[in-house]
C-alpha cells in the first residue's frame, strides 16, 4: 500500500488544534504522511511520523513539570520544549480526579536521562526508546544500605489511589520518592517517612548504575512535597531505616537494564519481526479505538503513527494495528495509550481528530525534537 504524503495546506483543513498556536516548521527530513488503512479494516483516519535517530531524537516529558494538576496536553509540552517539532501522547495513566493525591499517575515506568522517575504500578510493558526495544517489565532495583543491613525499595514515586482498570494499591512495603516526579509522599498508619538530604551534590539516587550518599535530615508521619536535592522513604516502622541516628548517613544503589529513556505502554505488537500474541479476552485490544503506536524499521527508522477513533465502535484493533505496522515496515513496536489520549502535534496543530473532539491533557508525552 502506497503511502501519501499529505500537504500541510491539507493538514490545516483537517486540524482541530488551536488557529492561534505558533506554527512549527517541521522539516521535509520529518515524514509526515496519512496512509489508506481500508484494506485492514481501518475506516478512519491514520496519520505517520517518520524518522531518523541522526537527526532526531525522541525525549519524555513529564506533565507534572510544568502544570500543578499532572496533566498537560502533548502540544503544550511541544510548544514549550526548545526544538519540540512533533508530540505524541505516552503511557497509560491514572484518571484520579486533582488533589486525590496525583491526577496523572503513570502506571509503567518512566527512566529519563538515566534517572527512574517511576516504577511501574502494575504487570505492564515497556519500550527503550534509545535501544528500539520492548520488554514485559522494567528491570529495575535499588537497595538502601543502612548501618550495613540492605533496605530494599520496593516502588519509586508510587503515588495512590490508583483508578486504573478499577486497580486499587494498597500502600505497602518500603516506597522512594523524588522532587523530580512526585507531587507528595502519601502518608498512612503505622509508617514513618525518613527524609534524606543528597550529600554534597552527590548523584540522584535514582541515577541507573550508580550509588549516590545520602544524610537523615528527618522523620515524619506526614504527608508532604519532597523538596529539590532531597529524597523521602516510606516505610514500616520495623525496617532497618528505624535505627538511623539523626545526621547519619546512608548509601542507595540503583541497578537497571532498562536503557536511560525508558517508557510503559501496552500492548507489545511486534518484537524483532514477530507478532506479539494478542489476548482475547482484552476487549481494549480486540474492539476498535483509537491507537497511538511507537515503533522501528529494521533499518533503524523511527515510525510513530495515530488511528482515530470512537471507544469500541471506530478505530483499530490490536490485530489490525499490527497489520498495519508490518505494511509500514516496522519490526518491533508498542501501543501507547490510546483512545481520548490519542494525539499526534505537529505543523503547529494537532493533526489527528481526538475522541472527545478537543485534545486531552495527559500523564507524559514523547516528543519528537531536532538534535
């Protein structure tokens, strides 16, 4: 199937961003095309990114940087990141209303310039965005050494509830939380928040591959904001963490294999040319909906694509996605969130036509920027 590169005069007509939004001249070496997907049984509109790595390079962003709800539509990250010429929408996220304690929580993990912002939340796929593979989970740990006895972490940045799929966590085991992705340290019976300083300036904690000091500043049973330079564990009042002294000092080592741009999606749709197996009894995957997807050519060719769609009547299935993909010449790809928070901005506008007919703030977006 012939793919048709469309002009921005035609992508104009078809918009539903803002007349007002600052155009961005995307460069001819960005491929921006729709393709035909009728013979797939794709009725809807299907828009294509592509890509090279020697001239672009995909960067997460997280919402909760620029916007005090944890929410923020692809576009704005794109319009204010500096050589943002395209955005898509990311993961999956939590829908908790504001204040609930986190309205954007990302259910899988999210590494970003080699720090862990976020440990999924539940079995989730994930995607290295620099090593164009995909995997079930994030390979991931870090252990806190404390007066020679290990403390092992069991989630960074786990904010509840978590109103995903109706999956409610229960706050448990022993939780890291940084300034650079949490909104507060929740707080709970029967726990105590120990509150670390990095010493010196040492390396972020949740640095992949690396051991950073840190100092016992303080103790609380409180919820609040983890401040710049600072981490907070939460945990049992029986771990080992109880018999710190005050201005005593600790190490945390963090070991993952997952890459150093790291994001969740779901599903994996092909791994290194072969289909993923598709579970029947996901109705998200078997009815049609709208799709983002993330994938590569063998040769290297990054290829982010959009479906439009209506939840369960119009759109793509799992099947028809990998379809297709393959047609595209991709050979390992994963969906992204889908549905309301299908978007893709570029040209200055948002391209596609969102669910609910106006683009959806979002958890993290991947954004598509000049080297």
């Amino acid at each position: 199937m012939a793919v048709i590169l469309v002009t921005s005069g035609l992508f104009a007509a078809g918009a539903v961003g803002s007349a007002a939004a600052p155009r961005v001249n995307v460069p001819a070496s960005l491929g921006v095309a729709v393709v035909n997907g009728h013979r797939f049984g794709i009725t809807t509109p299907i828009h294509v990114l592509r890509f090279n790595q020697s001239d672009y390079k995909i960067v997460i962003d997280v919402a909760r940087h620029a916007v005090d709800n944890g929410v923020q539509t692809p576009s704005s990250m794109c319009r204010t990141t500096r050589g943002c010429v395209a955005a898509v929408n990311g993961d999956f996220f939590a829908m908790t209303p504001p204040g609930t304690p986190d309205p954007a929580d990302a259910v899988g993990g999210v590494i970003r310039d080699c720090v862990i912002l976020h440990t999924p939340q539940i079995s989730h796929q994930q995607v290295d965005l620099n090593a164009h593979t995909v995997s079930q989970g994030l390979g991931w740990s870090s252990v806190v050494d404390a007066n020679g006895v290990n403390v092992p972490i069991d989630a960074i940045n786990q904010e509840l509830p978590l109103s995903y799929s109706q999956v409610h966590l229960a706050l448990g085991g022993t939780l890291l939380y940084t300034p650079a992705y949490a909104l507060k340290v929740p707080a709970s019976k029967g726990r105590v928040t120990y509150y670390f300083a990095h010493v010196g300036g040492s390396t972020p904690p949740t640095r992949i591959n690396t051991t950073a000091r840190l100092e016992l500043v303080a103790t609380t049973t409180a919820s609040f904001k983890v401040a710049p330079g600072h981490v907070a564990i939460s945990a049992p009042r029986s771990t080992a963490l109880s018999a710190l002294a005050m201005r005593s000092f600790a190490t945390m080592t963090t070991v993952s294999d997952a890459g150093c741009d790291n994001i969740g999606g779901h599903p994996i749709l092909l791994d290194h040319g072969v289909v993923a197996p598709i579970d029947p009894a996901d109705t998200f995957l078997m009815r049609p909906y709208a799709r983002t997807a993330l994938g590569w050519t063998a040769s290297g060719t990054t290829v982010i694509l959009t479906v439009d769609g209506r939840d369960g009547v119009t759109g793509a299935t799992a099947h028809q996605l990998d379809a297709l993909l393959e047609s595209l010449h991709v050979v390992t790809a994963i969906a992204l969130d889908g549905g309301n928070s299908t978007t893709l901005y570029a040209h200055g506008r948002v391209l596609n036509h969102p669910s609910h007919g106006k683009e959806r703030p979002v958890g993290t977006g991947l954004l598509v920027v000049k080297k």
